[in-house]
C-alpha cells in the first residue's frame, strides 16, 4: 500500500507527560516515527493543501493557539514543552485570557498533551499527509496509508488532548465531503476510544463514527466512549461505540470488529477511513489488550473484505520496538 509522511512530523520531540502524577517519559516518541518508514521504507511525501482544510474541522482561535503557544510560553519565561494545569471544565467562562496558563487551558482535555518547540509544523504536516493520502485513494487507489505522528482522534474541533494536535481522520472526512463523497465511515480501532472524532460528528448523520476500544470505565479517556453514546440530532444513530474489557484478545475482539463492519456496511459509504492504533498489541506498554501481530493482518483482511475505498490514517502504538512490523501487518491485510 502506499503511504505518505512528511518529514516535520518527526520534529515534535515533548520531554515528558504527567502519567498517574509523576513524569515519565513522553510516549509518543519521534522513535515511532523512524520505527514505521524503517519498516516501511520511505513513500512519498505530503503535499501542502493548505490552512482551509483544517479550518473546515478546527475553531479559529484553537489554530492559532497551536500556532503561537510555544512562543507565549517562552515569551513568559518557561523552560521546556508548554503544559497546562487549570482546565476550566466544560467552557467554564468563554474568557479570551492572555496569560498562556489559561489559554493551554482553555484549548485542551488533558496535561498529557505538551507543546513543544516543533509541534504545529508537525501536527500541520501529518494533517497534510492525511490530505495527501485521501486524495490517492479519490484518485483510485483501493487505499492508501497516512502514516500521520502526532495523532489526531483525541483532539476535537477546539481542543487538545491525548497526544493529539489536528484531528486527521476528520480533516480528511471534511476534504472528502468538500469533493463530492458525502457518505463516510470512519472505524477507530485504536485503543483509546477516539472522543474528539466522535465529538466532530456527533451530530452528523453523514459520517459514521464505529469505534472498538477499551472500556472507558477503566480506561482514558474516561468520559467518552460507552455504549449508550449513539450520536444526536441528525447524528442519532450514526456512532456506535464498542467497549472491550482489558485483557481482550482476538477471540473478543473478532466479534466486535463484525459488528463494527456490518454497521459501516450498513451506512452504505463510499469511503472508509479507518483510525488504526497499534496499542491494542499485547506489549503496550501503556495498553490493556492482548492481540498480536497476526491479528492485525486478520483485522485488515476484514476491513478490505468490505470492498470500500479506505484512507488508512495512523493513531497510536508505543510498543516501538514492534510498531512498524504490527503496521505492516495491518496494511498487509490489503494483500
Ligand atoms: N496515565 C493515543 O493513543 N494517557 N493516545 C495519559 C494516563 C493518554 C493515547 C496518561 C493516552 C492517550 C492516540
Ligand atoms: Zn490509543
């Protein structure tokens, strides 16, 4: 299959991440970066399609937040990648605040989410790709591969959160709509239930969002991802969560993933992009589940069985060591 990066992807470098109140190292590495073209050689490179199909799914404000954050951060004084600590629940007070405290706050679900130095270009660059890859695949491709870093599916229309900058599964499902496909099926099969794409869509009857995750009774993110979650308005319906216990193997994971499948078949879209997570693998080291590497050439076996046009776009894994080697298995499911 082909893929797409773009070389600035590999520049947001943060130092650490607050993990169950003490700091560890950030684990969404640079490393899994390198891990994945080592396996995969090198593709081909994003092209630039510009601000305006990230404003189509990202406020304004949030942008440029992203863009002049670590620049206020400096300017204040601090050291370091830029985190937050005050996050002022759901829009305590719509206050434009100068003080970049109250800004990170104001724009983001999490403290596990650093800006650093290089993060926009990065961020802006896997967008990129993820646009660069859709248009393969309008192109005629059976699927392409956006091997997007940072990730995207925790971060909403106007916040951060979850190693996530620009959500590049929906940016990708809004350029597509804006050419003409308007029935799309988005299936997240990363570990982490993906809220902030959810969140985009909610209301939209358009875009189906499936996602197979870890209960998030037990697991991050907490307060989004259960099963009575269904979509609003319009949308009723049209998201379909399916929670797994920790521990899941293939044998509870199949079943979820058909059930998965016969809802995007029954979308009737015409095109899939799938969010893959390669934290799912039973080494994470920040995981719960138990599949390996062949599961996730049967899992793309699945997905491709159902004959759609489908943009493949990378969420997490931090198993480095055996990142690129599980998303080749993935991708080899295309055969
Ligand atoms: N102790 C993705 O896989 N963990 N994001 C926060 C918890 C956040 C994972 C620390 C996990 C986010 C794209
Ligand atoms: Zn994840």
């Amino acid at each position: 299959m082909r893929h797409f990066s773009d070389p600035a992807q590999a520049r947001h470098a943060p130092a650490r991440e607050l993990h169950n109140g003490d700091w560890t190292a950030f684990a969404e590495s640079p490393a899994r970066f390198a891990a994945m073209l080592d396996t995969l050689g090198p593709g081909e490179p994003a092209r630039d399609f510009g601000l305006d199909p990230i404003l189509a799914v990202h406020d304004p404000a949030y942008v440029a937040f992203l863009r002049e954050a670590h620049r206020l951060w400096r300017a204040a004084g601090r050291e370091g990648d830029a985190m937050g600590y005050v996050f002022p629940v759901v829009g305590r007070r719509a206050l434009d605040l100068d003080r970049i405290d109250a800004k990170i706050g104001a724009f983001a679900m999490d403290a596990s989410t650093p800006i650093a130095e290089h993060t926009w270009e990065a961020a802006y660059g896997g967008a990129q790709s993820a646009l660069t890859a859709l248009d393969a695949v309008l192109g005629g491709e059976t699927a392409a591969f956006a091997l997007c870093r940072p990730p995207g599916h925790h971060c909403g229309a106007d916040y951060m959160g979850g190693y996530c900058y620009l959500n590049n599964a929906a940016i990708a499902a809004r350029a597509a709509q804006a050419r003409g496909v308007s029935r799309i099926a988005i299936l997240d099969v990363d570990y982490h239930h993906g809220n902030g794409t959810q969140d985009i869509f909610y209301g939209d009857g358009e875009v189906l969002f499936a996602s197979i995750h870890a209960d998030p009774k037990t697991d991050y993110p907490f307060y989004w991802g259960h099963a009575d979650e269904r979509g609003a308005g319009a949308g009723e319906g049209a998201t379909l969560n399916l929670p797994l216990p920790q521990g899941t193997d293939w044998s509870t994971y199949a079943p979820a993933l058909d059930t998965a499948l016969e809802a995007v078949r029954g979308h009737g879209a015409d095109l899939l992009i799938v969010s893959y997570g390669a934290d799912t693998f039973a080494r994470d080291p920040i995981s719960h589940f138990s599949l390996v590497r062949e599961d996730y050439t049967a899992m793309g076996q699945r997905i491709a069985g159902l004959g759609l046009p489908t943009l493949v776009v990378m969420e997490g894994g931090y198993a480095v060591d055996a990142l690129g080697a599980n998303v080749a298995a993935f991708l080899g499911g295309w055969g």
